[in-house]
C-alpha cells in the first residue's frame, strides 16, 4: 500500500576502503620556503658584511684598552679637577689684586690733589725763579749730610725741565779752618714739581755750616734757580 524507498547498495572493492590523499597547503610552504631563506640571507650578511667574531686574545686586548682608557679618563679628570682649583685660586687673586689696584690708584689720586693744594700752598722762590728751590733741608749726622729740597715751575709752565743741582758746601775743619768743598750733583727732572733727595760723606772731619745749590739747564752753565741752606 505505501511505497517502500530503496537505498543503494553497498558495494565493497577488493582493494578495502579508499581514502583521498591530504596534500600540504600550499601557503605553508611558501612560508617555509621564505623562513629559509631569509635566515641563510641573514646568516650570509652576518658572514660577509657583519663584524668578525674576536678571538680570544683579541678579546682580552680590548678588555685591557678599556681598562687603560677607563684609568686615563680618571686621570684626566683628576687634572681637569686640579686646573679648575688653581683657575678658581688665580681668578680670586685676581679679583683682589684688581680691588687693590683700584684703591691705590683712588689713594693716588686723592695724594695728587693733596699735593696739588701743598703746591699751592708753598712760598715762592725767594729770587722769584721759575724753576724756583720752594722749600729745602740739610742735616749732618755722623760725617754724613741728608738732604732733601722741592724744585717747582709755576703752573703757565708746561714744558718739561732738565737740568743739574750742584752743591757747594761752605763749613770748618777739625783744626778750624774754613773752606768750601763741591759735593756730588744731581740730576733734576720736572714738569710741575719735584723732589730732590740724596745724601753726601764728608770728608776729614769737615763739619757743613751752609750749603748752596745751584740749578743749571740742561747743557748749559746758567744757573736758573739758586739758594742758600743752613745745615741742622
């Protein structure tokens, strides 16, 4: 009454059952292939153009350059170090050297108008000279005379003044004679002022009464300033 459906029938091969074969993808493979390669190229590179494995010795030779740079740094460091104090010493030195050479020369100044306003201050040459011997002094002690003496131009004067003092000394003896002796000339050099200083032996005995300088031009016997000082 109903229809019966049919199935098909089984069929066994004399060989058994049969299995398709599985094959290896194909993009495996090629990843392979490309795995290999790339690391024989890189080996290769590494071989050819890369930096060659050190031997032992070579190894141990570096190890001691780096040791003996590492010791030279240290060495040039210490010296860096040791400049640097002694820069650092020498620029305080300096800074105080600067200091006091800045307050001698204020000292200097203010000694330049001190002296300026002595200048002024002091009488004229007697004679009335200009160079002219403004102020003047001689002392005997012991067979040796000092002295000392100020030579002045007045101010309209600006050229610079050349010239010698000679000194004639008028005095007694030990047997009391009187006589005059020349002692050493000296050399006198100004614009607005100077001092003259110096000192002369005696001889025999002889004890200075007075002394008389006389200033002469340069190269000339015309005497231009003159006075006479008693000796202390």
């Amino acid at each position: 009454m109903f229809g019966s459906s049919r199935r098909p029938a089984f069929k066994p091969t004399a060989y058994g059952a049969t299995r398709r074969p599985r094959r290896i993808p194909r993009w495996l493979v090629l990843m392979l292939t490309g795995v290999v390669l790339g690391a024989g190229g890189l080996l290769f590179l590494q071989k050819s153009y890369g930096p060659q494995r050190l031997t032992v010795e070579q190894s141990e030779q570096l190890h001691y350059d780096l040791n003996s740079l590492a010791m030279d740094k240290q060495r040039l460091q210490s010296q860096v170090t040791g400049l640097q104090a002694d820069l650092n010493d020498t620029r305080s030195k300096l800074e105080a050297q600067t200091k006091e050479l800045a307050d001698a020369k204020a000292t200097v100044q203010q000694q330049q108008k001190d002296i300026g306003m002595f200048a002024q201050a002091m009488p004229p040459d007697p004679r009335g000279t200009s160079p002219g011997i403004r102020a003047a002094s001689f002392d005997e002690r012991d067979g040796t005379l000092s002295y000392q003496f100020l030579v002045m131009q007045e101010e309209d004067k600006d050229s610079l003044f050349k010239g010698t003092a000679e000194f004639v000394a008028a005095g007694r003896y030990p047997n009391g004679r009187s006589g005059n002796i020349d002692l050493p000339a000296q050399e006198v050099s100004l614009e607005r002022y100077t001092q003259v200083m110096g000192t002369a032996e005696m001889p025999n005995g002889f004890k200075p009464r007075q002394v008389t300088i006389r200033i002469h031009p340069e190269g000339s016997k015309k005497v231009v300033a003159t006075r006479t000082i008693l000796v202390r």
